[in-house]
C-alpha cells in the first residue's frame, strides 16, 4: 500500500467518524434537515429492531420529529465503532461498512405524561406502538424506594445495541446509504425501582 493509499484511508476514516458523529447529533438534537442531508438520495433507515419503522431516510425522519419530541432528553452514544472500506486495486473504495455498538438514555418530556404518549392505542393511522416503550413514557423522573424514600431521576429509557451503516462516497463526502438498528436491551424507569419483599 503506498503512503496515498494509507493516506487516503486515514482521511476517510476521519470523515466516516464525522459523519456518525452527525447521525448521533442529528438525532439528539432534533435537527431533521441535517440528518436527511446525511443521506445518500436513496438512502434508506431501518428501526424495526428497536419497535420503529423502515423507509426512505425522508419518510423515516418524519416519524422520528413526531416520536421524538416525546423524548426532549435524548444522548447517543456511538462507540466501539468498526469500520470497513472497500478496497479495489489496493486503493480506497467508494464504499464502507460501519458497526458500532450504542447506547441511548432518553428522559420523557413530563410536561406531556401519558396523554402525549398515547397509552397502548392505536394511533389514526393504525400503528400500535410497542407497549415496553409506552409503559416507559409516564412521568416517573423521581420514584419510591421500597421505604418510602425519593430515588434520584432517572431516565425513563435506556437502550443499547449496534447500529450497521452501509456508507457511499459522493461528490459531496461519505453519507448514509443505509443504516439498521439492532437494539440488544433496554431498561426503563420501573426496572430500577425495588420491589417489596
């Protein structure tokens, strides 16, 4: 491998690492417009492994701003990240695979309680949500212990697992082509909070 090639893959990694790092942001922060622009024009998002949908990424941000807001609180954390660039003639491909393991607290907006979560019912367009995640949206930020005494907030969700991106060069830089969830656990307020004996 010549000194460009490994340059090369070094400045790739770089910006592969940036663009994680903007997924993660993106969806925290609430930013729609960046996390669509993250997106190759046919690229593609599969939350299904954590109670979501699958679609084309603008479709798929839509239902994130509308999900999402129910959760004001929200930090990725994106690690463990490995990553695989194509290789042709010992040169840098134009595309790559990326694992990387996460984990995700998310706090309830408390000013919305279960109204705003909808209970277990269907909503008009007929998708029930996944009940583990509406039984993690009443206002439980601070909770009883088995003595009566306060337990410090927590977050009413936290989740991990590994999300897989499929990655492309563009003109424009490395985006999304597509990216799947694949949540491995997840605990909520009530985990945490003793039982009587």
């Amino acid at each position: 491998m010549t000194q460009r090639a490994q340059l090369t893959g070094l400045l790739d990694r770089l910006a592969i690492d940036d663009l994680i790092t903007g997924y993660a942001r993106a969806v925290d922060d609430g930013d729609w417009p960046a996390y669509r622009a993250l997106f190759t024009p046919d690229g593609r998002a599969d939350y299904r492994g954590s109670g979501g949908i699958e679609g084309m990424a603008g479709d798929v941000s839509v239902w994130l701003e509308e999900t999402m807001h129910l959760f004001p609180v929200r930090q990725h954390l994106i690690v463990n990240r490995q990553v695989h660039i194509e290789s042709m003639d010992g040169e840098a491909g134009d595309g790559a695979l990326v694992r990387a393991d996460y984990i995700n607290p998310m706090r309830l907006d408390t000013e919305r309680g279960d109204s705003a979560a909808g209970g277990a019912s269907a909503r008009p367009d007929g998708i029930r949500p996944d009940p583990v995640r509406a039984a993690s949206r009443r206002p439980d930020s601070v909770r009883l212990d088995g003595s009566g005494g306060a337990l410090p907030a927590v977050p009413n969700l936290t989740s991990g697992g590994r999300y897989t991106f499929g990655l492309h060069r563009t003109d424009a830089g490395w985006r999304v082509h597509e990216v799947a969830v694949h949540e491995k656990w997840r605990r909520t307020s009530e985990d945490l909070v003793p039982q009587p004996r």
